[in-house]
C-alpha cells in the first residue's frame, strides 16, 4: 500500500499531498472527534528531501500532539515517505494567529460541525422563547492576558469559542482560586461564539442562579419551562458549579440537561473553585461526567502576566504609572486579578476625585489596603460563624446549655474544626463555647472524628464546611 501510493504521486510530491496521505492513515485510528480537534487544524507547510515540516496552532497543540499522537504521525510519515520520513513541527506564532483565525485555514474544515445545519432555526420559528445570553460583552479573548498560569485553560476555551462541541474539550471545566480569570474566560468563549454566529444559542448562567431558577420552577409550576429553556442550547456555560452542592433535586436536573446536551453534541463548560474530584456531594456519576472533556486549571498569575495585566488594565483606564510603581503593585499583589484591578481602580477613584498626580506613596497605601482587607486569620469565631450558618443553625444558640439534636451536632463539628484549624488549647475552644471544660471538647472531638471516619455524608459536609472556612480566609 505504501509503495502504491508513492508511485501515484506524481514525481515532486509535495507537502500537502504527503500530509493528506499521513491523514489518510492516521484517520482510521483515532476517535473522529480527536481526528477533527487535533488533526485538521495543522497545516502542512514544507516538504525539503523526507522531511515534512507541519505547523500547529500553539503551544498548548504541539504539547498534546507530541505527548499522545507523536507515534501515530512518525509512523504515518513513514508510511508515506519510507522508512527514512521524518515530521518536523513548527508552531505558529501565537501573536502572529489570533488575527488570522478567521481565515478559512484554521476554521473552515473545523466548523464544518453537524450542529451547524441546525442553526437555521430561529427562535421564532421553533415557537420558543429567545435565550437570555447573559454574555457581558467587556470579557473577551482580546482582553484576557495570556501567561504560563493560564495558558491550557485559554487555549482551550479558545479552541471551544471557534467550534462549539466540536472539539474533545467537552465538557471543559476550568477550575482555580478566586479572582484569577475563570469568569472572564467562559465569558469570552460565550462572546466569541456569538460573534462567529449570532443565531448560536448561547447562555451562562452561575450555578447559585441555576438553583434559584429551578427552584423557583417547582415552585411556580413551570419546571417544564425550566428544562426547555436549556435543553435547546448549543453552548451551555455553568459558573461555579460547587454551588450545587448537596442540592440534590437541583443536581438530578443537571445531570439530565448535561447528559441531554452532550449527547446531541452540544457545548458545556464549567468552572469551579477546585477540581471535580474534590467537590463534595455531588454524585461520583455526574464528577465522572466533568472528566469526560478537558479538566484544567488556572493557577495564580507570574509576575510577567500580573506586570503585563498591571500594564493592559492601566492603558484602558488612562492610568500612567511609573515602573517602579508597577514593580511595587506586581510585588505585592500576587494571587488575585481582581485585587490588581482593585488597585487601579482606587487609583482612577483618587484622579477622579481630584488629584492630579500618583504617588508611590499612594500607590503604596491603596495595596496595603487592598492587600489587608481580607486577611481573617482562621479563628474559632469564623469557624462558629460557617458552621452554623452551613448548618441553618442560630449562632447564639451553639454557646447555649442546650442539647437539642441539630445544636448539639453543630457544637460539637464547630469544636472539632476548631482544633484542626487553629492553634487554640481545648480550653480556649472549651470556654468560647459556652464554658465547657475540656473533657466535653475531647469528647466532641473523639465523637466528630468517629462520624467522619463512619459516615459519608458527615465527612462530605465537613469538608465543605472546612472549604467555606478557607475560602473566606485566604
Ligand atoms: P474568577 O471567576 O476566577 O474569580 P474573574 O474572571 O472574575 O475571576 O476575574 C477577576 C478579574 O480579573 C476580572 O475583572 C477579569 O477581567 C480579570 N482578569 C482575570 N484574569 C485576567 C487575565 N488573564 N487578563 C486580563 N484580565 C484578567
Ligand atoms: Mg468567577
């Protein structure tokens, strides 16, 4: 078969008909899905003697391609030139791609996705209402800053932004820390969806509102509605999907619309506050669903990408600083994008009010300021205060002599964490709680400990709780 191929070439093959013939091989060999994600995107650029040199998009292409298919194409190109065919990759300058991604080369053999014949339909001519996006057109790919610490999570909602359910990225959970882009680049593929095609129905919506909403369907009678409104979605964006937590009616009804969607080859993406295999009370049926696409992260930015943030963000508000002031703001300010903008904010606040020029000491006290703000050291109050309220318990109650079942229960978790997280002596916990001697604290914790170990739902719902607790103080 090799040979054949070879004598129908005709006697100057040249590099695309050799990579079409390496297709050709590779196709049968790999899942369709995988064929049209990573396969037809690359772009065949030289043939020099047994060499093929082919280009791929970016970076985060060329990792994929070389760690999981390097053996298929070294073998296809074999196959193709003979034993001595070697592939060479090159990747496309990524500050030369974005504005050429329109062009037909890396999008038309993409989308050619069967979902796209259905985009005929018009709202009005399925007799349905139209869909809300609550897509917020300022998050866009073009404003997202790349770097090292978000560079898979961006390729990737970048690739999903230019063909919606047509990649293997799906579903795409993104999951990091707070403030570092998740929002902002879910919001970009909803945006860059509708800007390739308006008739794409597209709708983000937070995890918290998705509860509401349904929710508040059962109550209204309409759940119907409810299920119609995201059954007939191309692009589903779901923000914070923790939120759904032991909300178990809520999470059957996600696992239908999921399953729904992804079935007919429609676009879900996901974001979360850490991995699917850390969320707790949520079915292991539906985290197994998570990982079906592509799981990644977004890590807190590097100085390059906060100076580079720091710069972008500072040109669009008209801010001028100087270096040094940069330097002091990336210095200082290290994991939360939003604290970065938070600066430059209160710095626009301080022009606006007046002053005329920044100072390094006002840059200075803004970053104290913003830097400070949050920083609640673990104490046995914030551990009270999120136990009782994850517990719908009245604070006041848990210092109370009382024994009632659900109180008692409370006291004792909120003592147990209490030793966990934070240097406090038994006595300490004893006498915030009411004035209990110390036998009753071991006592709870032994108690809570053994529940832990024996019983599922009790671990899960610490472990929430103990996340609820981090959260608010990191
Ligand atoms: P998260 O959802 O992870 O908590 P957001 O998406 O809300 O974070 O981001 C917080 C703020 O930081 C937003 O205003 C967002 O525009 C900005 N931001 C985050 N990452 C970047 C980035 N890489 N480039 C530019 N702005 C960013
Ligand atoms: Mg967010």
């Amino acid at each position: 078969m090799v040979n054949s191929q070879i004598a129908l070439r005709d006697s100057a093959p040249d590099a695309v008909s050799v990579w079409n013939e390496c297709l050709e091989n590779i196709k049968p060999l790999v899942p369709v899905m995988t064929f049209n994600t990573w396969f037809v995107p690359i772009k065949p650029i030289a043939l020099a003697g047994d060499t093929l040199t082919i280009q791929l998009p970016n970076n985060f292409f060329y990792d994929w391609i070389a760690e999981r298919y390097n053996s298929f194409i070294a073998k296809s190109i074999k196959e193709v030139l003979g034993e001595q065919g070697v592939i060479k990759y090159v990747v496309m300058n990524e500050e030369l791609k974005e504005p050429e991604v329109t062009e037909p080369q890396l999008t038309s053999k993409i989308t050619m996705d069967p979902s796209s014949l259905s985009q005929e339909t018009t709202d009005e001519a399925d007799g349905s209402e139209p869909v809300e996006s609550n897509i917020n057109p300022k998050y866009t790919f073009e404003n997202f800053i790349k770097g090292e610490s978000n560079q898979l999570a961006r390729a990737a909602a970048y690739a999903i932004g230019e063909n919606p359910g047509g990649t293997s990225f799906n579903p795409l959970f993104i999951y990091g820390g707070v403030g570092l882009g998740k929002t902002h680049l879910i919001q970009a593929i909803g945006n860059a969806v509708l800007q390739n095609n308006r008739r794409k129905k597209v709708h983000y919506i937070s995890a918290d509102r998705f509860t509401l909403d349904f929710v508040q369907s059962i109550q209204y009678n309409k759940k119907q509605e409810f299920t119609n409104r995201f059954k007939k979605l191309d692009v589903l964006i779901i923000d914070d999907i923790h939120g759904l937590s032991g909300k178990e009616r809520t999470l059957d009804e996600f696992f239908f619309i999921f399953n729904t969607l992804h079935q007919a080859g429609k676009q879900i993406v996901l974001t979360s506050d850490r991995p699917p295999n850390e969320l707790t009370g949520i079915s292991d049926r539906l985290i197994s669903r998570f990982n079906w696409g592509l799981t990644t992260d977004i890590q807190p930015p590097d100085f390059e990408t906060r100076m580079a943030i720091l710069n972008d963000k500072a040109d669009n508000y008209g801010i001028k600083l100087t270096g040094e002031m940069y330097d002091y703001i990336a210095t200082h300010i290290t994991s939360n994008i939003r604290e970065l903008e938070g600066v430059l904010l209160k710095l626009l606040a301080k022009i606006s009010f007046g002053f005329k020029d920044i100072t390094f000491e006002m840059v200075k006290k803004i970053v104290k300021e913003i830097s400070t703000t949050k920083k609640v050291i673990i104490g046995i109050d914030v551990i009270t205060k999120v136990v009782c309220e994850h517990m719908r318990i009245d604070e006041k109650k848990i210092r109370d002599k009382t024994r009632k079942k659900e109180i008692a229960e409370a006291r004792q978790i909120a003592m147990y964490l209490s030793k966990m997280m934070t240097n406090s002596t038994l006595k300490m916990i004893g006498l915030h709680f009411g004035g209990r001697d110390h036998s009753t604290v071991i006592h709870a914790i032994t108690e809570t400990e053994h529940r832990v170990n024996t019983e599922k739902r009790t671990k899960d719902m610490i472990e929430e709780i103990q996340n609820k607790i981090e959260l608010l103080c990191s």
